[in-house]
C-alpha cells in the first residue's frame, strides 16, 4: 500500500485532519505539497515535523475558492516535483453558526471554500492525471454529509453536497483510470478543546464530567484522532484501491450506530 514516491497536494495541511494526513503521507515517502491559506504558522509547523522525520514536503499556498490562485499553485507544484497523483482535498470552513445566524456572506463563504474549492481543485489536477492514466482523489468530508448536525446546517449541507461531487466526478473520471473517494469521519480530536484554569478545580471537574458524557456516544470510547483519518487516506491513495471508486467511508468508531 505504498505511496513513496508519489506527488500529493494535501490541502489544508496547517491544521487538524489535513496536518495529519500530510505528515503520514510524508512519513510514507510521498512527496507532499502542504497546501494552506490562512495558518501559516501550522503549515511550518507541519513542514518542521515532516523535516525531522526526514520527509520530502514543501509549502504553497492559495485560496481554494479562487480558480486563479488554484492554478498557480498547481504550477509551481508542478514545476517544483512534476504533476499531481494524489489531491487530498481537506481545506475547509466550519463557522458553527444555526440557521438563523447564517446570511448570504457566510453562506457564500463556507460553499466557495468547502464545495467549490473542492471542485475547482479537482479541475485543476485532472488534466495531469489524465495523462498519466492514473489518480488518485480523496474528498474529506463528514458523518453530517448524512445526518444533520446541529450545530451547523450549512456545514451539513456542504458535506452533503461534497457526496455527490465525489460520486459524478467517479463515474466522468474512472474511464482515465482516476478514482475518486470520501472519507466521512466523525467527531475528530483536532486540538482545540479549551482546557479549564488548573486554579479552578470546580470548572475542571465539571469539563471532565462532560467529556465523559460526550464519550458515551463512541462505542469505542474515544473520537477520532487525525492519524486515524490519515491511515484511510493513504490507504485510498495507494494501488490498492485501483477497483474502488465513488465510495463514501464513514469513520467514526461506530457513533453512528447510535
């Protein structure tokens, strides 16, 4: 299941799944192109971790809701280690706003970077995979491209829309030998849990008995950390999964079967 050697743009590699996916592709062998728009310092950070490891990675950056800057990106990954293989689209946005406080600006906003900056990447990597008669695409996207979130319907509805991006773009591309599949994971550990003030052992207390509570619904007992979600994505990326396409994997150690 090997991708060394391979080139891959990971997008959104500064922050959470797409950091993680990055720095297991690198530790694979891949030749890794860590995308990011916003968190340069989680982008070096990346790149640090992935030099001490002794992988091969370099950084390029563009907004993904812009086509133009998609385009340059792809250019210089491509004159830097030659045409694309493997595209992890990962960068996304998720504002947790309910219905009523979204408008049409972040409407807008969350589909430009989650749906169409998909698809625009997905455009922009093509033609090279096409003519190499192989590719390998894999679309992050979420349990709530299925079950509503409650937290965030224009999320849920961009996830869901990313479903159906993943599954016409595996029927038009399968012919060229490109696949095309979802991750779906489920509540992931990303780092951003706020820890209560060590001098506050009643506030301390009451986090930990609500993580218990929030545990309940795994039935493994933890969420996902990204080195699950990167495992999967090398596993999808490699030749392995030749016959595999317009697949949707739900990763979630069993929640939703709650």
């Amino acid at each position: 299941m090997s991708v060394a050697g391979k080139i891959v743009l990971v997008t959104g590699s500064g922050t959470g799944i797409g950091q993680g996916i990055a720095l297991e592709m690198a530790k694979r062998g891949a030749i890794t192109a860590l995308h990011y728009h916003r968190s340069e310092a989680g982008v070096l950070e990346t790149k640090r971790q992935i030099d001490e490891a002794g992988g091969n990675s370099f950084i390029v950056r563009a907004d993904v809701s812009d086509s133009k800057e998609i385009a340059e990106m792809v250019r210089q990954i491509e004159s830097r280690a030659g045409e694309i293989e493997i595209l992890v689209n990962n960068a996304a946005v998720q504002l947790n706003y309910d219905l009523f406080q979204h408008d049409g600006e972040t409407f807008d906003r969350m589909f430009d970077t989650n749906v169409k900056g998909y698809w625009q990447c997905i455009q922009a990597v093509v033609p090279g995979m096409k003519r190499k008669r192989t590719g390998r695409i894999i679309l992050i996207s979420s349990v709530h491209a299925k079950r509503p979130t409650d937290f965030d319907p224009v999320y849920a509805m961009t996830k869901g829309a990313i479903r159906m991006l993943g599954r016409e773009s595996a029927i038009e591309l399968a012919p060229y030998g490109i696949t095309v599949n979802m991750i779906e994971p489920g509540a992931v550990d990303v780092g951003k849990s706020n820890r209560s003030s060590p001098d506050d052992p009643e506030a301390e207390k009451q986090r930990e008995a609500r993580r218990k509570q929030h545990l309940e619904k795994f039935p493994m007992g933890r969420v996902g950390l990204p080195i699950d979600v990167a495992r999967l994505a090398c596993f999808l990326a490699s030749s392995e999964t030749e016959y595999m396409t317009g697949s949707a994997i739900r990763l979630d150690g069993g929640s939703m079967l709650l």
